[in-house]
C-alpha cells in the first residue's frame, strides 16, 4: 500500500470527530413545525403572564434637607443650642428612610395592615380608598390574620360577615401590642349580620364598620377584608422604598416606592415624609426640651423655698414692729444682695456641674442633657462640647435601629463619645476650680458686710436675714421664670430641617411593569431555544445514520448507489418492476461496477460480495436484484448464498433449503447437485443449505476458494451474499475471494460506529475495493445536500417530467401520505 493510500485511511479515521452543523441546521429546518409549535406556546404563556400580573407603578417626591435657622435665636439670646448642620444630614435622612422604626410608625399610622379586596379575574385586587366602607379596629383586641373575611351588604344598613375555616384554631394579631396569638373559631362556614357602624365582638374580630360618605353601598355586592401580620407588611414596604440624592441639589433628595396599588404609594410616600420631619423636629428640640424640663424642675424647688420664705417673713412681721432699716444699713444689705446673688449663681453653676459629672459617669444615654446655659454658664468650651456629646448620643440612638450591636460603626461612635466626654471632664474640673475661687472672694466679701450689721439691735439683724433669703429666692424665681419662658419660645419656633418640595401625586403614568414587551421577547426567544435545545441533544445522542452526507463525513469510502425504500410482495423488484426507480438504482449500481472492474485485470467471470453490519439492513436484497440486474443485462450471473447462519435467499425463488452450499463444502455432494435454475434468463442460484455448527471454518476451507476459482471459468459475475460483518467474521473470510466489496447502509437503521468498524476494516486491508450502498434513501434535501449524483431513487417524487417518462410510480393511498407526513415531522 502507497503513502498516499495510508494518508487517505488515516483521514477516514479522522473524520469521526467532526460536529455536522449544516446536518444540525437541517435537521432543525426538518423540524420547523416544532419550532414553530414551541414559539406559539412560548406567546401563548408570556400572554398568560402579561393578562395575570398587576401592573407595578412608581411614584416618588422631592424633600429638601437643610439647617433652618431659628429665627428667634439673636445675639442676646441667653440659651444656646446647637442644632448641627446639613453635613451628614442627608446620610441620615437615608437610612433613616429605610429603617424599621420608621416604617412601623408609618404603617401604624396608615393601618396598611388592613386590606381592602375586591374578587377579580384572577385574583383578589385591592382597592384602598375605592371601598364604599371601612373599619375601625379595637386595637387590644385580636384580628383575624391572612384569612379573607367576606362582607356582603344586604341593604344600605346591613351586611353579612361570612368566612370559612379548615380548623378549630386560628391565629390573630393585637395591633396595639403587635403581639400574636391563637383563638379557638367555628369549623366550617361562618356566617352572622350585623348593623352598620355597629360593634363586631368576636373572638377572631373586633371592628365596627362604617360605611364612605363619597361611596355608594350596591345590594348584594361582594368585599373582603384581610388583616396581615404587622411584621410583614412593615418589611414589605421597607424593602419598597428608596431614597437618593438629586444629582442637582446635593440637599434635595428624591423619595420613591413601587407597588400596585398608586393610591397606597402616594399617600405612603407623603406620610413617610411627614413623620420624618415631625420626628427631625423631635429630635432638634431634644436638647430645649432637656432644658425646659430641667428648668421646671428648678422653679419648683425655688417656688417652694419662695414661699417658705415668705411665711417666715410674714410670721415675723406679725410678731415684731420692725418694717424698715436705716439709710446706712440698706446700702450694706443692698451690697450684700449683689454678693448673695453671685454667690447663688455660682452654688447653682457648681450644682450643675457637679449633677453633670455625675451623670456622665452613672448613665449610658447622654440624650437629656440640659443645656448648661439654663444656670448661666456662658463658658463655651462646656457649651460647645455637650451639644457635641448630646448630637453624637441621638447619632448612636438612631443608628441602633438600622445597625447590628457590635458593628464596627458603634465602635468608632463610642470612641468619639468617650473622647468627647474626657475633654467633658477636664472643662468640668477646671471651671469648678475657677467657680471656687470666685466663691471664696465673694464669702470673704459677704462676711465683712456681716460684720458691719452685727451691732445692730437682734430684731434688725433677723429681719434683714429673712429679707435676704426673700431677695435671693424671688430672683432665682424671676431668673429660672425668664429663663423658662425663653427656651419655650425658642422650641415653638423652630422648625423641621426636612420640607417637602413636591409631593407624591398621581397625575397618570408611572407605570414601570410588567415589561410585556420583554415577556413576549422572552416566550419567543424560549420558543426558540427549547426547541432546537432539544433538538441538539437528540442530534448529538442519536447514533443512527440519517442521510448520505453522515456517510461522507465518517468515512471517505465511495457511496456506489442509493436504493430507496421500495414495498413489494418480495424481493424480485428489478425483475417483476422493471421501470421502477428502484429497478433503476440496481441498474446504476451495476453500470458503476463495471467501469470499475475494467481497470481489474483478473481473467475469467468477476465476484462481488455484499455484506452489511447487522442483520435487517437490506444486504439480501441487494444481492437478489444485483445478480438480476446483470441477468437481464446478459451477463451469465450466478448467487451464492453464503449467509450459512441465517440463509434467506430461497423463498424468493421458490426453491428449498434443504441442499446447498454447505452440502458441498463438506464433501456431501457435487456441486451440480446443488446448483438451482431460476425462472430469470442467465441466473443460477445456490442456497446455502442446512445450517451447520461450524459455519467458520467452513467457509475458511480451501472447497470454497476452488469452487469459485471454478465459477470464474463458468459465470461472468458470482455474486456473494455473506453474513453480517458487524455480527461474525464469516464475511472476512469470504472477503479474500471477493473482486469488489459492498458494504450495505441502511438510513435510519445502521448505527454510526458501523462506519468506524468498516474504515478500520479497509484501514487494516481486511476489506478491499470496498463502496457503499444506501438503502431505505430518502430524497430529502435536509439530510443529503452536496452529492451531484443527479437522481434520487426511492420514493418516486420530485423528478418532474424525466422522473414521470422513465419510472413506474407506486399509488400512494390517502393514509399511507398521511404517515408519511407524520414520519418526517
């Protein structure tokens, strides 16, 4: 064998790997009407989607966040607070927006607990505000929860509550406690009227319907109502809106929600807002409300030691004549009400801070603090730092609600608040020293004064005591009382740093879902790719070949005819259909072998060997109409059945089995005894005989080659039916006698790793001048593209006029196209 020859065989090893994607583009156009089913379906459902889902819309609104000043605070105001700025403040508004505090307060406040349904195409659709009715829940008291509570109105002022339960136990909510529980209900059907506006005592509900002023009630119409579990509803519309900085304003925050409902979203929106701004309000006021309360607490201390002082003063008066002091000694008392003053200022700055000090070291919760400046401390450090202390406790407070205890942010918020309160300590310390000093200075002061009015009379001396203690507590009172009324007003007049700009308002549109473009864009790109998804698995697990182009892809072994699927009595089609197409196709085949067995210089008749890889592909057939088809032609033709393992070829002819080849190979009988005559002109015919238990090494016997060497001087063509080659080794013996080879393919039948048997086969020089029948061929351009062999045997349509001049075509029944039609799907 040439180098050429061994290239050629290694390429037919080669060829197996290789992915037929135009035999994979066809067998999907072969397929068409599953992809187009598929698609319809794919539509049919994204339509089914679009029809089921609620439409989702998304409104927002714009709120600004800015430091609104007080404008009562002046220079000559007395009471300091500081309210922060906006750095940092819209951070803030954003996670508190998203907090679950704030949410509870705002589904508290709307009760979106409760639903209001309406029984829709396909589902309960909620219609809020729509409702000709509403209920006012007892908030101690359960409610039935998850369960559709149906109400019917029977006339303008009665209806009819009516529910069913599966069991004995149902589980309710306490909205005013949030706390959950099981009460035990009827099983079955609930039913039971009432009045309008009358109470529901049961123990699953507790609510008194009213009806809406602007609604009308239509008899007999249907509603539910559906409590949800507090918990849940909170989470839902947390996770629901968002909040983010307009890209124009950093201080200008846009506030969105999506849902179904629109009514619920603009007025969830707009409430959000407002208890966000009350409650930023709440907070800047914290350290005036500190204050006051402080304040309050003081004028009821000095309120009472007023008033003691006053009684005492009074009962003195009744019991002594004294009512007035000289001229001299009203200069010394008035010197002395100066210095008592300062020096009660100074009791009450040291008091201050001693309750500070005190309190910074006892307490966690650094929120009531009240401000310094309330007992006249103007130093600004100790201002400065526990407004510092008191922003950075309600910073902790609120991020507690939205952040995990042990989060790195608590960790740097404490280190600030600790080192905030240190630097606290050190002012406490210093000014307490400063406080002390002034005090000795002013006790020195006041006890010289005292020593000028010691020789007054007795009575003088108490008199001017109790009215020093008169003048000291009166001017407290009036201080704390000015004070008071100062801070009170500072409170009233401030405002919240969160205004709205513009609120959410339903004015048309906001619709963002469902996508029903994208459905249908989806169904259709599934439609498609399930399909042909499919299709490729089945392309790739299918063995089985399908089409003469699978042939010249896994092997380069010549295809010397296509036989198509032909129904007939028997096996004697070239004989008894002479014009049939597929008498035609036996007729080429013959035409092909006999330019290739010129260029063969053997002497004497030729042999051709049919084989196939398992048994059913047709390889019988074949040899019957070859060896007819060289008969009629005038070629003393002469079969050999050498298929000893299962012989076939008799009952076409109408001869007996019980003599034949094997007969002859084990010296049995002459071989004249065993030779048959046909009813067709120039062909013999030999059966195999009784079937023996060596077929093997019979047909490895020298009897065999000396018989056809016989032949050759006899007949111009011996043609040699074989077992399968898949199946045993017979044909490969046979194969040493064989001129030309045929190997028969049958489509939709022979599985692909055959083919792989076969080049390996010719590879190794078993099998030689070895070509290709395609039986059961089918003229489809979707499985054979490529082959110019110009004729298409087999099913007799397509051909045009040559097709109708030259071949018989069978009639086709109505049914037997309808199965036709069915296969090729």
């Amino acid at each position: 064998m040439s180098y050429h020859e061994f290239e050629d065989l290694d390429h037919i090893e080669s060829k197996g790997i290789i992915f037929d994607f135009k035999g994979f583009l066809f067998k999907i156009l072969n397929l068409w009407k599953l992809v187009f089913l598929s698609v319809g379906v794919s539509l049919i459902i994204a339509y089914s989607i679009n029809a089921r889902k609620q439409n989702v819309y998304r409104l927002s609104a714009l709120i600004s966040v800015e430091n609104e000043q007080n404008p009562f605070f002046t220079a000559n105001t007395s009471i300091s607070f500081n309210w922060g700025g906006v750095s940092g403040k819209v951070g803030k508004i954003i996670t508190s927006i998203n907090t679950r505090r704030h949410n509870e307060k705002v589904v508290d406040s709307l009760q979106y607990y409760i639903n209001y349904l309406v029984q829709g195409k396909y589902r309960k659709n909620d219609i809020y505000k729509r409702a000709p009715f509403y209920v006012d829940i007892d908030k101690t008291k359960g409610q039935l929860l998850g369960k559709p509570i149906g109400v019917r109105f029977i006339n303008d002022s009665i209806y009819e509550l009516f529910v069913n339960f599966e069991a004995s136990r149902a589980g309710v909510q306490f909205y005013g406690t949030k706390a959950r529980s099981a009460v035990p209900v009827p099983v079955g059907a609930f039913r039971k009227q009432y009045k309008i506006g009358d109470l529901v005592d049961l123990p699953f509900l507790n609510f008194k319907l009213f009806k809406r002023s602007h609604r009308a009630l239509v008899p007999n119409s249907e509603y539910y109502i559906r409590f949800s579990s507090f918990d849940h509803v909170v989470n839902s519309y947390k996770n629901s809106v968002r909040a983010s900085v307009n890209k124009q304003s950093s201080s200008v925050l846009t506030v969105a929600m999506s849902g179904t409902n629109k009514d619920k979203i603009v007025d969830y929106i707009n409430t959000s807002v407002a208890i966000l701004s009350r409650t930023e309000l709440e907070i800047k006021n914290q350290y005036a409300t500190n204050t006051i309360k402080f304040i309050d607490s003081s004028l009821a201390t000095v309120n009472i030691n007023l008033k003691d002082v006053n009684d005492e003063m009074n009962d003195f008066r009744k019991r002594s004549k004294v009512f007035d002091v000289s001229a001299e000694v009203e200069e010394v008392t008035s010197k002395l009400k100066d210095f008592d003053s300062q020096k009660n200022g100074i009791q009450k700055k040291t008091q201050y801070l001693d309750l500070l000090e005190n309190y910074l070291r006892t307490k966690t919760d650094y929120t009531n603090i009240a401000a310094p400046s309330s007992v006249g401390i103007e130093e600004g450090n100790i201002l400065s730092s526990v407004s510092k202390l008191t922003a950075l406790a309600i910073e902790r407070q609120n991020l507690e609600s939205t952040t995990k205890e042990g989060s790195v942010l608590f960790k740097e918020l404490d280190s600030r608040i600790d080192a905030e309160k240190n630097v606290l300590f050190e002012m406490i310390t210093v000014t307490k020293s400063t406080l002390s000093t002034e005090l000795n200075g002013i006790n020195i002061q006041i006890a010289r004064l005292e020593g000028k009015l010691s020789s007054l009379p007795e009575e003088q001396q108490k008199f001017l005591k109790i009215q020093r203690k008169l003048n000291l507590s009166q001017e407290a009172y009036n201080v704390y009382l000015a004070k008071r009324s100062e801070a009170a007003i500072v409170k009233a007049a401030n405002v919240s740093d969160i205004n709205m700009i513009d609120e959410a308002k339903d004015i048309g549109g906001g619709l963002i879902g469902p996508n029903k473009s994208l459905n249908y864009m989806m169904g259709l790109m599934l439609g498609i790719f399930i399909p042909i998804a499919f299709i490729f698995a089945i392309f790739l697990l299918d063995t089985t070949i399908h089409g003469s182009d699978e042939v010249e892809r896994l092997s380069s072994i010549p295809i010397i005819g296509l036989i198509g699927k032909y129904t007939y009595k028997n096996n004697l089609v070239v004989f008894e259909k002479p014009k049939s197409a597929v008498a035609e196709s036996f007729r080429s085949i013959r035409s092909s072998l006999q330019y290739f067995y010129k260029k063969q210089e053997i002497p004497g008749g030729r042999t051709l060997m049919t084989t196939s890889s398992v048994s059913g592909e047709g390889k019988t057939f074949c040899s019957i109409n070859i060896a007819t088809a060289y008969a009629l032609s005038g070629k003393k033709t002469i079969l050999l059945g050498l298929d000893l393992r299962k012989p076939k070829i008799f009952n076409d002819f109408d001869i007996d089995n019980e003599k034949g080849i094997v007969n002859y190979l084990i010296g049995e009988l002459e071989f004249d005894s065993i030779l048959n005559k046909t009813h067709i002109d120039n062909l013999d015919v030999v059966t195999s005989g009784p079937i023996p238990p060596n077929p093997s090494e019979l047909l490895m016997g020298k009897r065999l080659g000396k018989l056809i060497e016989r032949l050759r001087t006899q007949y111009d063509i011996i043609i040699l039916d074989t077992p399968p080659l898949g199946l045993v080794t017979d044909a490969l013996e046979i194969a040493n006698h064989a001129d030309a080879t045929l190997f028969v393919v049958r489509l939709d039948y022979t599985k692909k790793g055959m083919l792989q048997l076969v080049n390996a086969k010719y590879r190794t020089g078993e099998l030689k001048n070895l070509s290709f029948i395609l039986n059961f061929y089918k003229h489809k351009t979707n499985q054979n593209y490529g082959y110019g062999y110009g004729y298409g045997y087999g099913y007799g349509y397509g051909y045009g006029v040559y097709g109708n001049a030259y071949h018989e075509r069978d009639k086709k029944t109505l049914w037997s196209r309808f199965k036709r039609l069915l296969k090729n799907i």
